[in-house]
C-alpha cells in the first residue's frame, strides 16, 4: 500500500489481519509521504512500525521529496487463493479518505478478469519505493529511524487534541455514521473562515525593536541546494517551525520580518508579499559583508496542511556558492537585533540555544 497522507486509526481496523499475514511471512509493504514540514505524525508511525518491526517480509518506507508532493493512494492485496484486487482511487490512507470524504476509485480484480499484467504494474510501482535509495526515501526499521527524521523535521511530533467547548453532537438515529440515505445531496452550509488563509494581513506596525529575534535550523540537502542530477534547486530557504515554540505560519510575516516594507504582487493569479532587507551574512565564520535578501509570503501555500507559507531567496550569489559547496546538516541561523538588523550565519555546530 501507498499513501501521500497516513493516519494511524485508518489502519487499525485491519491491523488483526496485517499482523497474521505479517506472523506468516506473508509481504506486506507500506509507502508513506511525508512533506518537508511533517505531515506525518511521529506517534502514527510509531505504531505502524509496531506492526511490522522485525519482520524480513515487511517494510515501513517513507518518501519526503522537497520540491514535490509524494501523493498516491494504492492499495494492492494477493489472496490467499492467488487472486490479486487493487484499488487506485483519490482517498488517502486516513479516516476521511477511507469514510468520511466524497472519494473516487478505480477496482481492479483477477476474480472479475481484469487484466493481470496491469495488477501486477500496480504492485511492481507500489512495491519499488522500498528498493530505492535517493535522499528523499527513508527506510524505517527502528526507532532510532523515527527520531532522526523527527530531528530533520520530515516527520512531526502530534499536536495535543483540541479542547472542546460547548456541547457535542450525534448522528440522527436513521443515519449511522458511514452511511448515507439513497438518494443523498451535499448540504449547503457556510463555509467557514480558515484562521491562516482567510486572514487579512495586519497593516506593519512601527517597531523599535526591543526584543532582538533569532530562529534556527538543520540545512537539509533542499534548503542547501544540493539537489539530485536532473533537478532544479528551488534557490529558497524555507522558513519552518523546526522545533521552535512558534506559529511559522504566521510568526515570520507578523513577527520578525513585520516591519519591512511589504509589497503585494500576483503570480499565477495569487496574492504574495514581498519584501527585501540586507542581511550580515557569514559562512563558517567567514564574512560576505551585506547582501539584500527577498522574503516571501503566501498565505494560500499553507493550504490547511500545515506548509511553509514564508520562504527566503538565496539569491544569486549566496545560492551560488551553496550549489558549489555542501553545507548538508548545518545550521541556518537567522537574527533580528534592537536596531533592526538582521544577520544569516551558516554555520557547522548546532547552536546553543536551538531547540
């Protein structure tokens, strides 16, 4: 199976039945995405490699490209009679792709005479994400596998639950979750604001800065432009949370790049601000004097998943001398002093107050 986003208690219901194939020697072969920011929770994966740990014919595998989405959603299922089914739809391995969402899906079944040659490409494009070795693809074997990934921000830890107020609600007596009358049609309801992407920029206030700034984070082979052959460096510094005790959707635009001079442009047909200051720049505490540095913000990049709505631009010649040397696994460390200044240093130790 392959899925682009993964939650744990979609599984579960089947996890008595993977288990026993597992005990049996049986393959079973899970391919998970995770986007650069995490989408993938550390605890779901905990528990899926509790399911599979040990095990010579089961694999865990997660694939984090950074300049694309990994989002299939197949599943592929021998039987034990040697019949094979498999199902290629727009549901992700989650409780709304599996029940709760309005999903399309294509099932293919040997029991109904489809085609077995195209079965088994849906299992050989399924089953190959295990068998490669880039960058971007990380086998899961133990825990110490998970809390790398959790240290390099692939994966995140998961938000504590959400406390209610008011009253909750049911399902009408007629209507069981997970089913829906013959004849259903959507419900109209008003849509409601999203706190990120609906919200109105607040006007830059006047700083004076009293509280210098500072945010921190492990360049990963994206972020320091060291991209595989064939493929373009995207020449931006995300701009994440990375383990610091803020909002980054919010935090960069309202906080620390708040008072430059934003400027609204439009690119295909979105809103982004941009803004430029020059920043101090040091590398392996060797000076590049002042270079102007862009910053972007887009709101809609968020897109309810949690993404990195603020990106800084190398530049052209930062960008350049980050293409000829590898500063894999150093530290990016961006500062805001009283005055208003800031400062990016590259840097091999982890800093002292990183988080």
């Amino acid at each position: 199976m392959q899925s682009g986003y993964y939650a744990y208690e979609a599984l579960a219901p089947f996890s008595e039945a993977l288990t026993e194939a597992i005990d049996c020697d049986f393959p079973v072969h899970i391919a998970l995405g995770s986007d650069r920011e995490g989408s993938l929770s550390s605890t779901d994966l905990e528990k899926t490699l509790a399911l599979i740990q040990g095990k010579a014919s089961a694999s865990l595998t997660i694939v984090s490209y950074s300049n694309a989405l990994y989002h299939p959603k197949t599943l592929h299922i021998t039987r034990s009679d040697g019949s094979v089914t498999a199902v290629i739809g727009s549901g992700n391995l989650t409780l709304p792709g599996l029940g709760r969402n309005v999903e399309a899906a294509v099932i293919m079944d040997s029991r109904e005479g489809d085609d077995a040659d195209t079965l088994q490409e849906i299992a050989a494009a399924t089953e190959r994400w295990r068998t490669l070795t880039e960058q971007s693809i990380f086998a899961i074997q133990s825990q110490g596998d998970i809390d790398t990934l959790l240290l390099e921000g692939i994966i995140r830890k998961p938000e504590p639950p959400a406390q209610r107020t008011g009253g909750t609600t049911s399902a009408p007596r007629s209507q069981k979750l997970g089913t829906r009358p013959a004849i259903w049609t959507p419900a109209r309801r008003a849509r409601a604001l999203h706190p990120v992407l609906d919200a109105v920029p607040a006007p830059a206030p006047v700083h004076t800065y009293v509280t210098p700034l500072r945010w921190c984070k492990r360049l990963l082979s994206s972020d320091a432009q060291q991209v595989q052959t064939n493929t373009n460096p995207t020449g931006k510094l995300r701009l994440s949370q990375a383990h610091h005790d803020i909002d980054h959707r919010t935090f960069f635009r309202r906080d620390f790049f708040a008072g430059l001079d934003w400027q609204t442009q439009t690119r295909n047909g979105r809103q982004v601000e941009e803004a430029i200051s020059d920043f101090d720049v040091a590398i392996s505490g060797v000076s590049l004097g002042k270079l102007p540095l862009q910053i972007d913000h887009a709101p809609h990049r968020e897109a309810g998943q949690n993404n990195v709505p603020t990106v800084l631009s190398w530049g052209s010649d930062l960008g350049e001398r980050l293409r000829m040397t590898s500063y894999i696994n150093d530290w990016v460390v961006i500062e805001r002093d009283t005055h208003g200044d800031f400062a990016l240093t590259i840097q091999t130790d982890k800093p002292a107050w990183a988080p």
